[in-house]
C-alpha cells in the first residue's frame, strides 16, 4: 500500500538524483542543464507540499501560533513554484527540445 512516508521518500531520492543528473551535465557540457535541475526542484517543493499534508492532517488546520501560520505560507508558496517550474521557458542548454 502506498503511504504517505512513502511517497515523500521516493519523491526525495528521486530529487536528489535528478539534482545529482543535473550536477554531472553541469560538469560535462560546462554549462547548466536546467531541465534536470527543474524536474529535481520541482520534486523537492512536491516533497515539501506530501510534509505538509503529513503535518495538517495530524495537527490540523487550526493555527495556534505564528510559527504554524508561516509554516503553512511557506507550503503554499512551495505549492505555487512547484507549478510554476513546470512551464516551459527557453533554455539554451536543453537537451531535449
């Protein structure tokens, strides 16, 4: 059965290979790769959004301090740039076009 534990472990190592890919184009191609380094961000701010809902569906959505109130701020606005990072932008170093 699919659990959130682990979702959030396969989209991190997930991430963090994509980052690493992103890593050894940088080193080849003297260049950045942004499509890998997109892809491997995207998946840490999707990370970030499955620790929220771990962290709203065991304390809820009642906010008891302003450190709650700014943790949930923070999950929305990884939530905003993980969509946003998904819309194509030129990149001359793409591999794939």
């Amino acid at each position: 059965m699919l659990t959130l534990d682990r979702l959030l472990n396969v989209t991190i190592y997930l991430g963090v290979f994509l980052l690493f890919i992103s890593f050894i184009t940088f080193v080849i191609k003297r260049g950045p790769d942004l499509l890998f380094f997109q892809f491997g961000i995207s998946l840490f701010f999707g990370a970030q959004i499955i620790i929220g809902m771990k962290f709203f569906h065991n304390y809820g959505f009642s906010f008891h301090s302003k450190l709650e109130l700014l943790i949930f701020i923070f999950y929305v606005i990884g939530f905003i740039t993980c969509i946003l990072l998904f819309f194509h932008f030129q990149n001359p170093y793409r591999i794939f076009y």
